[in-house]
C-alpha cells in the first residue's frame, strides 16, 4: 500500500464524527421518573496544504489538523400532579473544546480553546388527561432554555 493511499484512508476516517448517547433512568414510578442522560461527540479534521503551503506565514500555524469534541450531562424529570397532569423539567451542562488550530486561522493563537455552559434548565406543565375534551396533553406550557419543537 503507498503512502498516498494511506494518508487519505487516515484522513477519511479521521473526519467521520462520532456520536454516543446513553439515558439512564434513577427512578421510575407512579409518581414520576428521573433519567440521567450524557451526550458525547467528537469530530477530527485533516486538510493538506492550507492556505497553499503558506499556512504559517498567515495564519501562524501549519492548521493541517484539529480535533473538536463536546460532552453533555444532565438530568431531565416528571412528576405525576392532579388530574393526570404532569410537571416536568430538564437541566444540563455542555462542555466543548477545540484541539489544535483549523485552517480558517480563527484559532489561532488560542491554546486549545474551551468553555462550557448550562445547555438546558427549564420546567413546564403538561395537562394530560385533565382536559380531555381537547384531547391527551392538549396544553402543554414551559419555559427556560429548551429546544423548541
């Protein structure tokens, strides 16, 4: 096999993301749940010859390679109220770094920038079966930082 090809199985393989998922559940019963959930992605990246060989000279590094990944944990809930109803709510925190310098030159001279923050935290109400003339969850109120749907 010539280097050639090589490289180019490496760097194929090298930019495929990776995704894993796990949910978890602390507790399940009449009363409600409570699951953890933990979500990890990662993605590498190779480009040869950025910037036509003159990468150093404008962006100050070679920025042939970098590598991103994110975590995210939490915990998400319901309790069972009055009328079928249900309260739930959802906290959780991301994590994100950056490993080497991409070739846009946007990192540059940042040491393997990271930061992480609160993704999710939000609690809201669900009507279930206690207005059933409008049909099952018919109201559904919430509000923090959520995904919107």
């Amino acid at each position: 096999m010539n280097r050639l090809s090589v490289l180019l199985r490496w760097a194929v393989l090298s930019s495929l993301p990776l995704n894993a998922s796990a949910e978890y559940s602390l507790f399940e019963g009449k009363y409600g749940s409570l699951d953890f959930t933990l979500n990890v992605k990662t993605a590498g990246f190779a480009e040869n010859n950025p910037w036509f060989g003159k990468a150093r000279e404008n962006i100050g590094d070679a920025g042939n390679f970098w590598w991103e990944g994110s975590a995210e944990a939490g915990l998400q809930g319901t309790v069972n109220v009055f009328g079928g109803s249900e309260l739930y709510g959802a906290y959780s925190y991301l994590y994100a770094q950056t490993v080497g310098h991409d070739d846009s030159g946007a990192t540059s001279g940042l040491n393997n920038p990271g930061e992480g923050d609160t993704e999710k935290a939000y609690v809201g109400w669900r009507s279930g079966s206690l207005l059933s003339g409008l049909g099952h969850n018919a109201l559904d109120l919430s509000g923090g930082r959520q995904n919107y749907t």
